[in-house]
C-alpha cells in the first residue's frame, strides 16, 4: 500500500492519573508470592515497567474517547462536517452492541454523513483503523477521518491479582500465563487523517505493509465465556518469540514498499510491551537503539494505544525533524503485524 494523498493532521494521547506501581502490584501478590516462593521484583526486572495507568472505577472507554477524539479534531482546526469517517479501534469497547464508535460520534457531534464503526484487532486495532480512513481518503471517498481508541486496563489487572491469590491450585509453571495480565495499563489516542489539499501539518503518509501469520492465534486469548477480557493467558515466551519474527519476516517487504533502507528512517515507534520485546524487535530488525522511543516504562502495556500514544508524546518533545521519517512497527497478537512510514512537514502558522 502506497499514498499520495494522505496526511497525519493531528496525533494526541490522553493518560489517566491513577498511577499503580509494579511494586503495589506484588505487595497485593504477597499471598501468592509467599505460597510459590516468589521473590518480589521479579515482575519489574522482568519487563522494565516500573508503574502503568488506571482510568477511575466505572469509567466507559466511550466517554474517554469523545475527550480524545475532540481534542484531536481541535487541534486539527477542522471543522466537524470535515470529518467523513470515525473508527474505534481499541480492545476494549462500551457494549457488544452497538459499536462504541456510535456514541463517540454522537458525542463529538460529528455529521450523519459521517461513516463510524468499531475495528478490532488487537493491539493493532488503531493502526487498522488508521489503515481503513487512509485508503478512504486516498479513494477520494472522504476528506477527513478520525481513528480514536481508548484501553481500560483495572479490570483485567484487579481480576488477575485476585485469581493469582485464590487458586491454590496454581504452580510456579502454570502461573506464568497470567503475568503477562499484570503490564497492562490504560490510555487513550485518537489521529486525524486529512487529504494532503487541506492539511496543514504537511506530514504524509507515505505507505504501509501487513503480515498476517495467524498460525499463532492461540498465544494470547480471553476466556471464551468472558467476552469482554476480564481474564487473559498468554504464552509470553513463545508469543515474543513468534511476534518479533512475524516482524522480522515483514520488515524487508516494508522497505521494499516505501523504497527505504534502514538509513531511511531517523525515529521509529514499536508496540511498547517490555524490555525484553523491546531489545528483541531492535536486534532482529537491524535497528539503531538510539531511533527508539520507549513508554512502556511509565505506561506498562496499553493495548492498541500504546504505539499511537508513544508517536504523540515523542511529537510532543518535538524528537521527529521536519522532513525526517518515520516507522510505526506494530506487531499485535493474533499474530499480526503493520508497518507504515510517515514524513514529517512543516505545520503551517496558526490561521484562526
């Protein structure tokens, strides 16, 4: 996939400010830290997160994402009969049905003619929905469109330290499929994406690539019964393993698309899991260390809007030059993988 037409007007993230410590979360494991013999720091050392993000107790991702999705249609200076398309994109969404992506609309106040639904895929499910407006756009069937996703991680984290403390039927081997439950944080982030006829920021997009290696599917799964993943496993070890190859596989076929190199590219942003996904995914790619941008230290785990919120705090420090480039390198359990390239512009002066 290549465009000639698109541009990244606006990318915001919003983050909650109940801070929960790695180091809270296994004071509350005592329980079973004391039963399986489990030395406390073992969850820090092992994933480089040191604290993530909690939205407040009865928090509807919806409402979040109209804060977000505002705050990225302001920032945009467009005006909201502008905007053709809305896509949620997160994990988590408000009901079965409708699509979360309703209310959102509803409460942005965007036109009728607006097309909204919600996509899902995983961590991958802003990117996706980045995907889908941008081959809206470059079809000439919209002008602008909003992608916004919001990630509530408390239940999934309160509802995993419970079950770690209760079921005594737990062994240091069985156990490990849950840990992965305990780096999940919350945050939300919303783009916009414009016709390069009327955007401002001038920062286009320049292309993308997808692999799909769904033999792997099963890695990472919620309950079946439990829709809404209050519970989750995942096989860590084999899923890092299998996720960054599927990267590794797609990243050459992503150069060839854009017609880059490795030198191509001055900054790039990964899903942010731990540290060790981390350095895996810079060492099987090739990459220089220094290009990355890391969050998940301070933000754990946030699902689908861990990239998107990564590439808007490093535009906020201002880290990506004017006519430099970019890579989003998403790999996002299922497995999939989705890799796009991005060169910054110059943002016009202010107009209003």
């Amino acid at each position: 996939m290549k465009y000639e037409n698109v541009c990244v007007e606006t990318v915001v993230c919003r983050l909650p400010e109940e801070i929960v410590t790695t180091e809270e979360i296994e004071t509350r494991l005592q329980p079973v830290y004391e039963r399986l013999h489990l030395h406390s720091g073992r969850l820090e050392l092992m994933t480089g997160i040191k604290e993530r993000r909690l939205w407040p107790r009865g928090t509807r991702v919806g409402q979040q994402s109209i804060i977000t999705a505002r705050d990225a249609l302001e920032k945009s200076f467009l005006e909201p009969e502008k905007i053709g398309a809305l896509v949620h994109g997160s994990v988590c969404r408000d009901f079965l049905e409708p699509a979360t992506a309703c209310g959102v609309h509803a409460g942005v106040g965007l036109s009728e003619k607006c097309m909204i639904f919600d996509v899902s895929n995983a961590c991958l499910g802003i990117l996706t929905g980045m995907l889908q407006i941008a081959n809206m756009i470059e079809l000439g069937e919209i002008e602008a469109g909003i992608v916004v996703g919001t990630e509530d991680s408390r239940s999934l984290l309160e509802t995993t330290i419970q079950q770690m403390n209760e079921d005594t039927s737990l062994t240091r081997q069985s156990i490990k499929p849950l840990f992965a439950s305990l780096t999940i944080g919350s945050a939300s982030a919303a783009m916009v994406l414009t016709h390069k006829n009327i955007s401002r920021s001038k920062n286009h997009l320049l292309g993308a690539k997808v692999l799909a290696n769904t033999r792997f599917c099963h890695l990472c799964q919620s309950d079946e019964e439990n829709r809404m993943g209050d519970s989750m496993k995942t096989d860590s070890e084999e899923l890092l393993i299998q996720g960054v190859d599927t990267a590794r596989r797609l990243f050459p076929e992503f150069l060839k698309e854009l017609g880059w190199t490795r030198e191509s590219f001055s900054r790039y942003f990964c899903h942010q899991v731990g540290k060790a996904h981390q350095k895996l995914v810079i060492n099987s790619l090739g990459l220089d260390p220094a290009g990355d941008f890391s969050t998940l230290e301070f933000m754990g785990n946030t699902g689908s809007a861990a990239l998107p919120s990564a590439l808007a705090l490093g535009l906020q420090q201002g880290i990506c030059e004017p006519g430099s480039c970019s890579a989003l390198l998403g790999i996002g359990s299922g497995i999939n993988s989705l890799m796009l390239g991005i060169r910054w512009g110059e943002t016009e002066p202010d107009a209003r």
